[in-house]
C-alpha cells in the first residue's frame, strides 16, 4: 500500500513540473557544457584557526587564492610565493622538483635515472644499464596499471624529505611475454611490442634502490629480485627510512619492512588472509608528525578498520571495529590523541566525518543528517571542518561545521547559471535481496520524467561491477545523457552487488576464485526484482558498462540470458586467462592453481545460452584489455551460429575517444541510435545522425 501511494505521488509530483528546456543532442552526446551545476570554490588549506586558503575561478578562467574569514565570509587576495620553477628538460619524462627545489629528478627513453641540479644545470645520470628491457624509475606496464596507479604516468622514483636521497625501482623484463599490438596505420601498418604478462606467465623482476645525491651511488635494498613478490610504492619515514611494502605472487601476504640508506630490512608489520590483500592501497600507512608510530589501515577483519601502533610495528590499540568500512584520514591530532577520518557507517551509500581517541574510545559522528561528505579539512584547534555534502536531491553545496556537527555557515552551493531551467528526474534508492538472502544490494533508479506508474517502461542498467568499485552512492549527481533518457521515458538504474564495497572485505571475499559469478547472480537478482515492477516492460531491459562492467554485460546476456534482454559492451574482458597476473591473480590465483574458477567465469563457457542482442564494442590498440577479448567472443558466437552486433574503432585504446573526439561521438550516437530501436523502440530524433553531412 505504501508503495502505491509513493509512486502515485511520484507521478504526480513529475506531471506537474513542466520542463523549461530540454536538452540538446550536442549536450547528451558530444560533451556540450549544460551549466546545471558549477564547480565550488577549492578549499587548499587552514592558514589558521579563523582562515582558510580557498582558490576561485575568475570569469576569464584562471584561478586566484584568497584568504577568507570564517566569521564574516570576507575574503583578501594572496600572492602567491615565489617558487623556484626548473625549466622543462628536453627528453625529460616525470620531470620532479625535489622538495627544497635544488634539484629534478627524471627517466629518458634510455630507461636511465638522471637528476639535475637547477641552478648551475649540471646533469648526472644516476643509473647506467637502462635498455628496452631493464627500466630504471619508469614502470613496467604491470606497475603502472595495477599498483602505482595511472596517475603515476609511469614514475617510478621518489624524493626523501631531505632532498637527499632518491628511492627508485628498476624493473628486469627480460622473459616478460610480449603481447603484439596491431596499428593499421599507413601502407603496411607495424606491431606494437607491449610486456604484458597474463595470468600464470613470468613477471618483471624488480630491485628497490636508493641513490644518496653526495655520491650518486646506489644502495639496494636487501631483496631477492629473482623471487616471484611485488612491490608497493615505497615512503619514506619520518626518521629518514625507505618504507618498503612487499607481498608475495599469490598476494595473501603482506609485509612491511623499514629499509635503512645501507640496504639492510626490518620487518614492521605483517599480515595474511585467507583470500587476497590489496598491494594497492596507497595510504595503507599514515605516520604522527612526531615519528613515534603510525595508524594503519587493514580489511582483515572483513571491514576496514584503524589501528594505532609504534614505530616498531607493535600495536598499541584498535581504533576503530564493526561492520563499516573506514575511508580517508582527514587529521591526526597528536596532541588531543584523535582521529579524524571518513566512514561509511550510517550507510553504506554515504560518507560522514568521525572522530576517535587514541584508544579507541569515544568514537563520534562530526557530520549531519542524510548526506554523504567529501572534501573534510579540519582546522588547526580542530573546532571546525570544511566539507562539501550532498545526496540525491540536493546539490553539493560547502559548508563550514563546527566540532559538534552543526552547519555554522554555507559557503557555496554548485547549483549552475541554468539549473533552474531543468526539471530533473526522481532518484530513489532501494535495496534488494541478494538470491542467497545474505545482502540487501544497492539499487540506485532514475525515473522517466512525468512517470505515469500505468505505463510500461523500458530499463537501461549501467554498470561496472569491479571488485570494491561501487556505483550507488547518496550523491547529486546528474549527467546530460540522463536527463536525455529521462525525457524521452527510460528507466535508468545502477546495481551494485556483494563485492562493491557496501559489504567490506566481508562481501568481498565470496568472490575469491571465482571472479564474476556472485557479481551476475547479484545482478539478476536485481534485474528480476525490476522485472516484478508494474511499470517495467519486462522484455525490455538492458545492460551496458565497459572494462570490467563490459565484462558483466557479457555475462548477463550469456550466463544471465534468461534475465537480460539487451547489451552493449565496452572493451570486455571474456575470459580472465587474458587478462593481465597482479589483478586477476589477486582474486583468481594462477590458471594451473585453478582451472575450473576461470573455466566457470569465462564468457565463452555460456555462450550457447545466449539468446537476446548483444553489441560488442572495442578499440582495436586497446593495451589494457586487448581485443583479444572480443575476438574469441565473436568467435565462440559465430561458430554456434548466435546474431550480434560488433563495432570496432580503429587505433583506439581503452577509453574510446582518447585519440580521436569523433571516435567517442561516434559510439555514443550509435549506443543511442541502439536504445531507441530495441527498447524505446522509436524512431531516431532528427539530428542523431546527419548523414547529409559528415555524420555529425
């Protein structure tokens, strides 16, 4: 009864709100600004208790910092300080300006270290057997993609506090698999060589060194390159020392060692799980100013939790514990022994601010109501923090809270010049029941505009469905090509399932060794929950994501096609033994170690089930899930005789779009041009495609 009554409201509530202005085709598809909402003012620092360093926008595009008054909101332009700027290096990649600005670090295409000191120009190349196979400071492709981070352009070197020292990884690919890359460019075209080892092939050997800047000489660090063993970023303590995480190849056993300038290890933490341990969690370790412990971030306990330990790894309390996961630390307040850090423990769907002792006690929610936080920065006497929150219905706006949690003053709201012109869809977020009864998963929906609960519409899920990756979120967040779908009457809808980040490590955990399978039973749940909808048209519901969610699209019309009707996947990985060692081992250990968990999650395994209408879409240079994937798909499929439909952009990467715009116009005007004549099915809108002229 309720639920009636909710969506004849919803309807009528819709009906009543007379859009003013549509959407254009140029701003649902080829990225054209629609000015709905507008960036907020970047809040970069406490200058100190009653001032804060915020950097604007001026109207001509350039940013200037301003220092503002939390008690009165007046602001005063800063100036900048002067900084030593190094003049860029020609052949300089991940050129890196040591902290007291004397000196930048760099690689060249000979896979060599070099630095130069900036004022007298004096250049030293630190390293000297750099080859096409033994990288110094630069990433091998395994590196750069699954544990540095992309945001890591490939450096592989990092400066000591002091300016002294350089910690560098040297990479040994020799024996590495070489995967070849067609470009069908010119004449003949080439191949592109790329190291890529997939899973069970052999892996870069790697060896940490630090190089002193008094002798540029190198000091390895005490390791056997020859063992199978990854390494993360290192960091460097406060006492001087290189911080080194290791884990072994099947990446259930982690360690962190304390190196000194000599090479020489000790062992400072240790921790193993049963499952897997991520190598990629970047501020697993978070030092006190004082260098007299550090507060470490764990999941082992099936949640992420905080605990507090001295410099020598022993641990001194457990900070934080239950069935919530813990995000950033935001400050740690040596002095008054507390912890400020995000959690998502109200709702797995939001982020709130909380404090915590030292030992673990008095553990207390700084933020309020229902709304999701970002951005906290905590002010020097820790009486105050900025913050940006939001949640479906209201836009993100800043704010400045006191200690206690009450809203002292709105700074700004991201509210555009032209949001009120826009009738937005209703968003809602429910939970459905997993199949075994043990989660309640996130469903995030977005309703037509002027939804009339009487009629049937068609469903477009998009999704990712990647280990911790989660896309429901009580957030704003709306996009052109929403409110496109909105208008023209499609339910939109994101799933997120038991291994999304909502359940912890806990969740996370069904899906060792058998990566995708928990992921698309979550999904049908969900789909099949939506299919006893009255206003859904249950012969109309599709599924697109790409990479990992184009992975699950091809599941759900292959393994799920008695649930899923259509699909459109993006750059699909369809069978793990393709992809590359460090991500897939970590959940799905080596194919000879486990055989039937990647026969039971390849796409080929259910090909014979399919039986809706499949799009499958791939960049032909794609160097991350190459395609590879998609071939051996198309392959499966025209041997049993399955229709489908295939798009391939030439000499795109994984990202299509990336190196021609008209390449990312393109797939998203014939995704379109899809939806409209399998689920909406109406005619396309003129100016979808203007073959008059030159397609767009």
């Amino acid at each position: 009864m309720r639920k009636l009554f909710y969506l004849a409201a919803l309807a009528c509530s819709t009906a009543t709100q007379a859009q003013q202005q549509d959407v254009t085709l140029e701003q649902a598809f080829k990225g054209a600004p629609i000015q709905l909402v507008q960036p907020l003012p970047e809040v970069v620092k406490w200058i100190d208790n009653d001032h804060y360093l915020e950097s604007r926008k001026s109207p001509e595009g350039t940013w200037q910092q301003y220092s503002v008054d939390i008690k009165t909101g007046n602001s005063s332009i800063v100036e900048s300080p002067a900084k030593t700027k190094s003049t860029p290096i020609a052949g300089a990649r991940n050129q890196t300006t040591s902290p007291d600005g004397k000196f930048v670090a760099y690689t060249r295409t000979d896979n060599n270290l070099y630095v130069t000191e900036i004022a007298t120009g004096k250049e030293s190349r630190l390293t000297q057997d750099g080859n096409d196979s033994l990288l110094n400071g630069y990433a091998s492709w395994i590196y750069y993609e699954e544990i540095l981070g992309r945001a890591s352009r490939y450096k592989a070197f990092w400066w000591s506090d002091d300016s002294r020292h350089l910690a560098f990884m040297r990479f040994d690919e020799t024996g590495v698999p070489v995967f070849p890359i067609y470009v069908a460019d010119n004449q003949h075209g080439y191949l592109e060589q790329e190291r890529y080892p997939k899973p069970g092939d052999k892996n870069p050997n790697v060896k940490i060194g630090i190089v002193s800047l008094d002798n540029n000489q190198t000091t390895w660090a005490d390791f056997n390159e020859k063992d199978d063993q990854y390494f993360a970023a290192p960091v460097w303590a406060p006492d001087g020392k290189l911080w080194v995480q290791w884990m072994n190849r099947g990446q259930d056993n982690l360690k962190v060692f304390s190196v000194g300038n000599d090479g020489s290890k000790k062992l400072v933490y240790e921790e193993q799980q049963k499952t897997w341990i991520d190598l990629d969690d970047y501020d697993r370790i978070e030092f006190l100013s004082s260098g007299k412990g550090f507060i470490l971030k764990s999941d082992a306990s099936g949640w992420r939790h905080l605990s507090l330990y001295d410099i020598t790894g022993k641990k001194l309390a457990q900070l934080t514990d239950g069935q919530f996961t813990v995000g950033d630390i935001h400050e740690i307040d040596e002095k008054g022994k507390k912890v400020y850090f995000s959690a998502r423990k109200e709702n797995s769907a939001r982020w709130d601010l909380y404090s915590v002792g030292f030992d673990g006690k008095q553990m207390n929610r700084l933020s309020f109501g229902d709304y999701s936080f970002t951005s906290m920065r905590i002010s020097p006497d820790h009486k105050h923090f900025l913050t940006t929150y939001s949640n479906l219905q209201s836009v993100p706006t800043l704010a400045l809270v006191d200690s206690k949690g009450k809203l002292v003053k709105t700074i700004a709201t991201a509210k555009g010049k032209d949001f009120s012109n826009y009738t937005l869809p209703k968003k809602e977020i429910i939970r459905v029941k997993s199949t075994d009864g043990l989660f309640d998963l996130p469903v995030q929906i977005t309703y037509p505009l002027n939804f009339d609960p009487n009629k049937k519409y068609p469903v477009l899920v998009s999704i990712y469905g990647g280990p911790n990756a989660g896309t429901v979120y009580d957030q704003f967040r709306y996009s052109a090509q929403e409110l496109w779908w909105a208008k023209e009457g499609m339910v939109q809808v994101a799933f997120d399932n038991r291994s999304s980040g909502h359940f912890g490590k806990y969740g996370m955990n069904f899906i060792h060794r058998q990566l995708g399978l928990y992921e698309i039973q979550d999904f049908m749940a969900c789909a099949k929950h939506l299919k006893t909808l009255p206003w859904v048209n249950p012969s109309k519901v599709a599924i697109t994501g790409g990479s990992f969610g184009g992975y699950m699209t091809c599941m759900a019309l292959t393994y799920g096609a008695d649930v899923f009707d259509y699909g459109v996947a993006n750059a699909s990985v369809t069978d793990w033994k393709l992809y590359d060692t460090h991500y897939t081992e970590r959940f799905m250990d080596t194919p000879a170690e486990n055989p039937e968990g990647y026969k039971n999650t390849s796409v080929m395994t259910y090909v014979a089930k399919y039986k809706g209408l499949l799009r499958i879409v791939h960049g032909t240079t794609d160097d991350n899930v190459h395609m590879q994937n998609s071939i051996q798909l198309i392959d499966a499929m025209e041997d049993l005789g399955k229709h489908f439909e295939m798009m391939v952009y030439p000499n795109e990467r994984h990202g299509i779009g990336a190196n021609k715009a008209t390449k990312r116009y393109h797939n998203n005007f014939e995704a379109a041009a899809f939806y409209y004549r399998n689920l909406l099915e109406k005619p396309l809108p003129a100016g979808l495609w203007k073959q008059e002229t030159k397609g767009f």
